[in-house]
C-alpha cells in the first residue's frame, strides 16, 4: 500500500512508498482503512524536530476511516463502522481516566500508542506519528483509539475532530472554560487558532479578537466568529478598544512561540485566564516574575489535545456540526493525493490555508 515516510528528522521532506504493509493484527487492535487525512502542523513539527520521533515513521495522526477488521477482545466497533482516530486516547482504567477526569493527560494510551509500529517495509520497522499513521492507505490502532462515529457524518470533515479541531475548540471550552458574554484573545488564525475562535464562539463569547500577521487570515477568521482581527502593532489600539485596556478575560496562544506566549499573559486582563494551546520546542522557555504571579492573579495553563475527553467529546463535536454550529466544511481550504503531501507541507503557512485534507 501507498504511505509517506519520514526517513530521517529533521527533513523537509517525506517519501512516498508503495511497498509498505502492516504486521498482524493484535489482541484489542483495530484495523482501519483511511478514508482522509488532515494535513497538520504538528506533522511538520515532527519534520522539523519540534516534537521528537524515532524514525523511519509513517507521518499523519488526524484521520477517519472505516474499520476493516478488530482483533480478539475489541467489542465497541465492529467492522464496517465508521471511526475517527484518537492520537492520545484514554486507556479508561488509570488515575487520569478516573478519580482524576483528565483522560486527556492518560500516559497509558500514549504510550500503547507510541510503541504500536504496525508498519513493515519487507523486513523493517516503520513505526508511525503517535501510532496513527494516517498517512497511509490503511493502518492498525489499538482499539480504544478508535472512536466510533455516526455514519452520516463525512469522513472529510471527521478526520479534522482528530485533531486540530478538538485541539482548538475544547482549549476555549474545556480548558479555558470560556464563558458568555467574555472578550476573549485568539493569537494566530491557523487551523488550531480557527477552531479556537468557533469555540469561544460556541461558548457564548461576547468579543473574540483574533491576532495573526497576515490580513488574509484575519479577514477569514471573522468568516468563523471573531469580531475583529488585529495585526500586531493594531494590537493595542484593538485592546483598548474592546476591554478598555484592561486586558482580555481570556487569552489563548495557538502558534507555540516563546514570545507569543508571554504575549498571550500580558494581554490577559487581572484575574484573568491565560491558555497555552501551542506546541513549543522543549529547550525554549518564556519568563515571568515571581511579583507578577502574584499580584496579578492571573491563570496559567496548558491545553493537551483540548482537555477532550475523546470518548465523549469527538461526538459532541459532531453534534455541533450538524446543528450548523460548527463549521468544519468551510475549514477544508484545499483537497490533496498523498503525493501532493510535500507541497501541502510547504504550504501550511500560507494565508489561504486552513486546513488540508489527502483524499485516499
């Protein structure tokens, strides 16, 4: 079957091999036959060292698909069902996916997923972007990966709940718990910062400014929710003119820079709620003084995945989808081959992207 490799990181590039196929089907594992992929940038920051990976690897980790066959034990999906994969799934028996109801931060399916390596090339291992692997024609997860979906849901658009959308959307509602009436800070209108603001949207905001340096994407972003959109040096005059200068209630970071992320505090208001939805290099770091801490009161946190929990929440999505409340059709700007996958890599940054689908 036809895959993209990463052969070697950092590389810019992946290579398209038709010669791959997958080792046998395990105890509690799923097979899937990959209907769409989503373009992601965390797979370019796999390319490009960000976020580390043994290679050779099979890139892509936001798809759906259609189950093909289950190994023995797996009983909640059954061949033929229509599934969208969980990158960073609960494994639903440790502390976190109990006592604790963060299955977002669950180790153990992270780590199921990590060591999966369902990919062969005669007789190599190819291991695979958090044990998806959508960047191939099939692939096999372990079973609480898959997440069962209604069949009248598009698997184009499904494929985008894997992740960016979740990581977007539940960072303003799971995580920063966005409430009405608030003004809340986008910064960056990509894919994530996007589905960010149809959150804070969702979630009854009353301002949502969105911050990005491209006019482009400011202008799309008010196509999805914000009320205005504002290129940095606009950004104070913007804030002024939305929370008098005091600053946001809430201030989400969607881009993963040092410097944005000690924006994203400054710009959030007294008592306020900073998120960081980004995904940074490990070695950088941002300051803040142990004084401001303090005597601001301000919140600081991290989203993984969006806070989701997978097993409830890519539904409850989709519910939202089909009321018309969320618009994942309008987020798909281009529609690819898997050997178009370099070009859409290169193209990630561009004004005119959102997101980007391979098409199997």
């Amino acid at each position: 079957m036809l895959a993209a490799i990463l052969e070697n990181m950092p590389s810019d590039q992946l290579v398209i091999h038709d010669d791959v196929t997958l080792r046998d089907l395990a105890p509690g594992e799923v097979q899937i036959k990959v209907a769409h992929s989503g373009v992601c940038h965390s797979d370019l920051s796999v390319m490009n060292g960000t976020i580390p990976q043994q290679v050779p690897c099979v890139l892509g980790h936001e798809g759906a698909g259609v189950v093909t066959d289950v190994g023995d034990g797996v009983t909640h999906v059954a061949p033929g069902d229509h599934v969208i994969i969980a990158f960073s799934p609960p494994c639903g028996t440790c502390p976190f996916c109990t006592g604790r109801n963060q299955p977002n931060l669950c180790m153990t399916g992270m780590i199921a997923m990590a060591t999966s390596q369902q990919f062969r090339r005669g007789d190599t291992v190819v291991g695979s972007m958090s044990g998806c692997g959508t960047f191939a024609e099939e692939t096999i997860v372990p079973g609480f990966a898959a997440i069962k979906i209604d069949q009248d849901v598009p698997l184009d658009v499904a494929a985008l709940i894997g992740c960016g959308v979740t990581t977007g959307v539940g960072a303003a509602m799971n995580t920063a718990k966005v409430s009405p009436g608030s003004s809340v800070c986008i910064i960056g209108a990509g894919g994530v910062g996007v589905a960010a603001i149809q959150g804070a949207r969702i979630a009854g905001a009353a301002e949502i400014v969105a911050i990005d340096l491209h006019e482009g994407k400011l202008e799309r972003a008010k196509a999805f929710g914000a009320t205005h959109g504002a290129v940095p040096e606009d950004v104070p005059a913007v804030m002024a003119e939305v929370t008098g200068g005091e600053g946001f209630d809430y201030t989400l970071e969607c881009i993963g820079m040092p410097a944005t992320m000690r924006q994203a505090f400054d710009l959030t208001r007294r008592g306020g709620t900073c998120c960081i939805v980004g995904v940074g290099r490990a070695e950088e770091t941002f300051e803040l003084s142990a004084f401001e801490m303090f005597f601001s009161e301000k919140t600081l946190v991290g989203s993984m995945y969006g806070g989701a929990d997978v097993r409830t929440d890519f539904n409850r999505f989709l519910r939202l989808y089909k009321a018309g409340r969320l618009d994942l059709d309008g987020m798909i700007s281009r529609r690819i081959r898997l050997d178009e996958v370099n070009d859409a890599m290169g193209s990630l940054g561009d004004a005119d992207v959102i997101r980007q689908v391979i098409d199997f």
